[in-house]
C-alpha cells in the first residue's frame, strides 16, 4: 500500500456515485475544476480509475448499481468509511458503507489502497433508559450493567444498527485508530480508557454522564463522576 500526495485532500476531482458509494478521480490532464466537465470526459477519467474498481470488485467490494457521474459538487453521505489510492493514471478517494467493510473476512488486499484512521470508540453496555431513570443521574450514582461489560470496537461514524438500545457507555480514544485494527483485520487493538460516556445514540456527540466502571456485586456498575 500507498500513501497519495497530500495536494489531493484539498482537490475534489472529478465525482462519481455506485448506490453508496462514493469515488473522485483525479488524473493529469483532466482538471475538473479548470474545464467545463462533460459526461465525455467524465467516462474516460472513470476508466483511468478501472484498475482500483477491477480489484474492488475482486476482494468482494462490488456494487450492484453501476457507477455514475456526479455533476454537482456535495458532501459524501454521512458514516462512510475512507480510504485513498493511487494507480498508474490517476489517484482516488474512496467512501463507502461500513456494513460492506464489516462483509469482509479479511482486509482486502487492493494495491495502492490506503485506509484512512478513524475515530473509535469500546461500547461496553446497552441500556433502555426511561426519562425518569436518565433525570435520576447524578454525580456519585450507581448505573448498574445489565450484563459483564463485553467490549465491542467500532468507528464512530458507524451507523447504529436497527433494534440496539439506545443508551450506550463508550470509552473513546483521544487519537484515531487504524482502520484495521477498529475492523479486527489484524493488530491487537489498545486497551481501552478508563474514562467512560454514556450517550445517547440519536446524538452520539452529546454527552450525558461521565464516569469509569467498577465491580459491583457479581456484576459491574459505572460510577457516574460528572452529568
């Protein structure tokens, strides 16, 4: 693997979509923001990319819509994963759905691919919290787990999957993660802070108590420090 030039970060190239997923292509010669686009030219870019959408295709990493060329300039769909690629005729950024990652028994071997780091997060317990139980917080209380803390990683650009509890504690890493490691391709992920969240998953930046776990019992209990 690969890293690509850093001028790229800041040029959007030319942008194509397949279903959610999210390429833009740049390539000597074909400078989307110096020209007048055309669907033309916008074909030939996309074939200077076929290597990167050939191995994609290879690893498992295939859409079923075909790719399509974006002539307005918009931000990608929220919760995709990133990565970066540079071929022989072009370099690329690619976004795409974590559920298609999540798909993979291994890290796709795609040359010239480099998965960005990304901001992680341990869950370590679920909760079906009632108002009156989350009014109830406060500095010094007890939250009983339902269950032993079974940390699980994730990005927290993931999309919460349909039916998980609302409530969640999380401790979070100050730095990003290898993509790699937050997947469990490979590496052994850090230990997780001591410092723990309890967030709610219809706003997962917003932040209802803080505290740190401790046995309690047969069991475990988070030691509620700051709501």
């Amino acid at each position: 693997m690969s890293s690509l030039p850093q001028a790229f970060a800041h040029a959007a190239g030319w942008r194509f979509g397949a279903g959610p997923f999210r390429l833009a292509v740049r390539a000597d010669g074909f400078e989307a923001a110096e020209q007048q686009p055309c669907a033309a030219e916008a074909a030939v870019v996309l074939d200077l990319a076929g290597e990167l959408l050939d191995a994609l295709a290879a690893v498992g990493l295939d859409v079923d819509a075909p790719w399509q060329w974006l002539e307005t300039q918009s931000d990608d769909p929220a919760g995709l994963a990133q990565a970066r690629w540079q071929g022989l005729a072009a370099e690329a950024r690619l976004a795409l759905p974590w559920a298609a990652l999540h798909a993979l028994p291994k890290a796709p071997d795609v040359p010239g691919l480099l998965w960005e780091p990304v901001a992680a997060e341990c869950v370590l317990a679920r909760w079906s919290l009632t108002d009156d139980d989350v009014a109830a917080l406060e500095p010094g209380g007890l939250l009983l787990l339902e269950a032993p803390a079974a940390p699980r990683l994730r990005a927290r650009a993931e999309p919460v999957g349909a039916g998980e509890p609302p409530w969640q504690l999380v401790a979070r890493w100050d730095q990003p993660l290898a993509l790699e490691v937050v997947l469990g391709w490979h590496a052994t992920p850090p230990a997780a802070p001591v410092a723990c969240q309890l967030i709610h998953t219809a706003q997962p930046e917003s932040v209802r108590a803080r505290g740190r776990l401790l046995p309690w019992g047969s069991g475990q209990a988070l030691l509620i420090e700051a709501v």
